[in-house]
C-alpha cells in the first residue's frame, strides 16, 4: 500500500509562500541563543519599546467599559472618524469616514486591498528593494510581481522613467512605500509627482501606497502619495499603529480609499477575522488624539541609533550604504564582499553571507534576497543601544577579516 502523503492535499497557493527570510533568520537565531551560543539580533521590524503608558490604560478602560463585544467589520465608527480627521489634518486627505477600514494590522489591510482588486494576469509594480510580504500576497491573489529594482547608488529609489517603461495593458496597482523598508529611503514631494503622472496617464492604474513608517523620518519630510492632484481616486493609503506607536502586538492598521474599494476590502475581511477587537479599537483612538510625546521620543532614539549606524557601516571595507533618512532600518549594499573568502568558504550570496555572520560571529541580519536586493543585506536598529554597539563592533570585525 502506497503511504499516505497528506502534503500532496495542500493547495498549489501555499508553495506561493514561505515563512519569509525574516522569520527564519529569526528562529535561528533563537534556536542558537537556546543552545548557549551569545547571538545579537538585528532581524526583526519591529519597536524594542513598549505600547505607551497611556494607549496600555485606554484599553484596560474600554474592556472594563463593556467594549469586548464584535465590532463592525470596517471599525468602530467613532475610530474611523478619528482616522478621518487624522488624514485631513496630518495628511491633506479629504475621506469621509466610511471611506476608511479598519483591520488586524497594516498586513490584513494589504491584503484585503490586493484581494479586492488583483486577478490572474494582473500585474502589479514592485518598486525594489521592497517589503517582503507585497509579493507574496500578490502572488496569492493570482497576480503577477513586476520587480523595478533601484540600487543604492539611486537612493534605493526607482526612477519613474523605468517605472514608465514597465506599465502595460495589463498593469493594475503599483505597491509604494515610502518611508521604506527595508531601506529607509523617503520619496520627496516632487518625485512622488513624477509618478502621479504616469498614474493620472495610465487608465487602470492605482496605487496602493504604504505610509506605516511617517512617524519615523529624521531628515526631511513624509507626503502622502493620495494628495497630490487627483490622486485620491487613484489610491488606497494604508497606515497602521505597530511602528510609530509601538503597538506591534497589538493588530491594528487602516486604509483610507475609493468608497467602492473599501466596500470591496470589508467583505474581504468580514469572511475571515471580522471586525478587530474593539478594545483595541478604543486605544487606538488615544493613540491617535492623545499626546504624541513619546512618539517623538522613540523616534529621536532611533535617530541616534541610525547615527550610530551609519558612521559604523561607512568605515566597514565591502559595505556601501547612502543616507537613511527615515525607518529603522539599515541596507547596506555589501556585492563587494559577495565572492571574498572567509577562511575556506566563498560568500558568494548574501544568503551565505548572513549565514556566516550568523554561525561565525554571532548577528543575526536578514539578506536582502527577501526583499528582491540580493546584493544588499537589512539590519534593523529597533534594538538595544547596547545590542547595536555589540553587533556592529562584530560586524567591522567580520568585514575586515574577508579575504
Ligand atoms: N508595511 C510595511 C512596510 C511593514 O514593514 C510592515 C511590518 O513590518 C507592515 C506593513 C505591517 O504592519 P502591521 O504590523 O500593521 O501589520
């Protein structure tokens, strides 16, 4: 009798997905630390801060006030409303309240909006390097990824002209995300009007443009990609709570869009996890309304520790990295270190490369092969300020001892 193989029952969809670069360099580095070995991580996205005081007491306050029942799947309208005026006063944004959804984090919110509108033989621009998740969710949506990648030398940025070039019939939805992760690049005012142009050109193109990192930026300033003329029917500008606010944990993100577009994306969402925990919803009208203080003290560490960084990277030999002017995150390019020796190995991928600094000398980094940059690799300073100085004293180490 044949054996039972139960994995041939899975849907062809789940070979779409894997369980990301960042997650598995993670758990190895877990896995290492539990069998004793001194491993400083640099992997995950995510604040090493915890939820403000006062957003921790809003939520404690809204369970005991009853608010632990479903919610409306698009979100508390009193949220909604805040969000409303949210956009209007932070971001120049007209939308009216039922224009806005509310999910379980900005990755939910992403994928409902890719499900809404993406079938088999769209395609939808990536600008690379770029967020791992974009492709995959597109990928389960039945799309086509179309990767425009920039190099560092461009500021990780790619030109519109090559944006241009890559629009075709078929072309349905363009993924921006500025500030960007993972390279901390931020598009300015008038490079984000090159690409409203291609836009208002294009008779079926829109954008879905990702704003999750504007509360982070240390030079100059983040735009919402829906204000520029015209543009706010073109576009679904999703945010979320996890990076500024440090309320990772927590699962709560948004989207501001065309009425039919968010129609599209709630019942999305009514068919898997409905509405989110209201409680949550609750808190993050405090987060929201309430005193921004210590959002602009977590930003201004973040600062100091992308100063750190980056004096450190530029003296390292086979690294190249430009400005980092919003994020927490680090992406050096590192191609010419790629193919150098370490003892009898070549490091001939930034696979290998993050492998070796992993095994050898104890940081865990992210290659940048997840985010479509194999020759670059992420680092990201949501970390200890102790852990940076550890981590980048072993990685000058290791550079410099390539052969
Ligand atoms: N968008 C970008 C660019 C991100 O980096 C992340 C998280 O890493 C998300 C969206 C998802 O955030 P959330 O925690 O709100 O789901």
């Amino acid at each position: 009798m044949t054996r039972f193989a139960v994995e041939q029952l899975l849907a062809a969809r789940t070979s779409a997905t894997d369980e990301g670069a960042i997650g598995r360099m993670a758990q190895r580095s877990r896995d290492l630390r539990a069998k004793g070995e001194d491993i400083v991580s640099l992997t995950l996205g995510e604040p090493d801060f915890d939820t403000p005081l006062h957003i921790q007491d809003a939520a404690t306050a809204a369970m005991r006030a009853g608010f632990t029942h479903y919610s409306p799947v698009p979100g508390l309208p009193e949220l909604r409303q805040a969000l409303a005026r949210k956009f209007k006063n932070e971001n120049g944004l007209d939308y009216d309240p039922s224009q806005i959804s509310v999910g379980n984090g900005a990755k939910q919110v992403i994928v409902n909006a890719v499900m809404s509108l993406v079938e088999p033989g769209d395609e939808v621009i990536m600008l690379a390097p770029f967020w791992v998740s974009y492709a995959i969710t597109v990928k389960l949506a039945g799309g086509t990824p179309v990767i425009l990648p920039a190099g560092v030398e461009e500021g990780y940025k790619t030109p519109a002209a090559r944006i241009a070039a890559a629009l075709t019939p078929r072309t349905k939805l363009l993924m921006l995300n500025s500030p960007c992760n993972p390279t901390g690049a931020l598009w300015s005012e008038s490079e984000l009007a090159e690409i409203a142009r291609l836009v208002a050109d294009h008779p079926r193109l829109l954008v879905l443009s990702d704003e999750i990192y504007e509360y982070i930026v240390f030079d100059g300033q983040a735009h919402s990609f829906a204000a520029l003329p015209g543009m706010i029917e073109r576009t679904i500008t999703v945010n979320g709570f996890s990076k500024g606010f440090a309320m990772t944990g927590w699962r709560l993100g948004y989207a501001g869009a065309p009425a039919a577009i968010t129609r599209a994306m709630t019942v999305m969402q009514s068919n898997n996890t409905a509405g989110v925990n209201p409680f949550v919803q609750r808190a993050g009208i405090v987060a929201i309304e309430g005193p921004r203080d210590e959002v602009q003290r977590m930003r201004e560490r973040y600062r100091a520790r992308r100063d750190m960084v980056l004096a450190a990277l530029r003296a390292m030999p086979g690294v190249r990295i430009g400005d980092i002017p919003a994020t927490f995150y680090a992406f050096p390019d590192v191609s010419e270190a790629l193919g150098r020796k370490a003892g009898n190995h070549v490091l001939d991928t930034s696979d290998r490369l993050c492998d070796w600094l992993l095994e050898e000398h104890g940081v865990a980094t992210v290659p940048g092969t997840a985010f479509g940059a194999p020759n670059s690799i992420r680092l990201s300073f949501a970390a200890s300020e102790a852990d940076i100085e550890k981590a980048l004293a072993r990685l000058a180490k290791a550079f410099a001892s390539l052969s």
